[in-house]
C-alpha cells in the first residue's frame, strides 16, 4: 500500500472518531435537555432532596428544628389573629 492510501485510511479513521464523539456529545446534551424539560421528575427529585435535609438537620440538631417550626407556627396563628381582628373591625 502506498503512503497516500494510508493517510486516507487514517484520515477516515480520524473523521469516524470525531462523528462517534460528536454522536455521543449530541446523545448527552439531548439527555440533559430532556431532563430540565421534565418538570414532574424535577419537582420530585427537590422534595426527595429537601426531605434528605431536613431529616439530616433534625437529626444532628432536633432543637433548633422544632424551634424553627414552633416559632413559623406562632407566626402563623399571630397573623390569622391579626386577620380576624381585622375583618371584625
């Protein structure tokens, strides 16, 4: 075989590579896109991980957790109070 032929078989070689990468590149990007498109998988997988730490912030520091809560809860009846004295008036 001649040095010519042998460069074009390394030259289809190399553009066979790249089309195989630029395959994969498109099949990840394609993935990912479909991934951000898809609202429902994206809203569980934040309650998933906003359940993962709240359970690790309640277990490493249950007191300033059930403080943080009771306090949203007097905050919550203060402002339902403050509505019903409102509405009354």
């Amino acid at each position: 075989m001649t040095a010519d032929g042998t460069d074009k078989d390394r030259a289809l070689s190399e553009i066979r590579s790249d089309i195989e990468v630029t395959r994969q590149r498109l099949a990840q990007t394609l993935d990912e896109i479909e991934d951000r498109l898809d609202v429902p998988k994206r809203f569980k997988k934040a309650v998933a991980e906003g359940r993962e730490r709240f359970d690790t912030m309640r277990q490493e520091n249950p007191t300033l957790v059930y403080g943080v809560l009771g306090g949203a809860a007097l905050a919550v009846a203060g402002l339902g109070a403050l509505v019903i004295r409102g509405a009354r008036r």
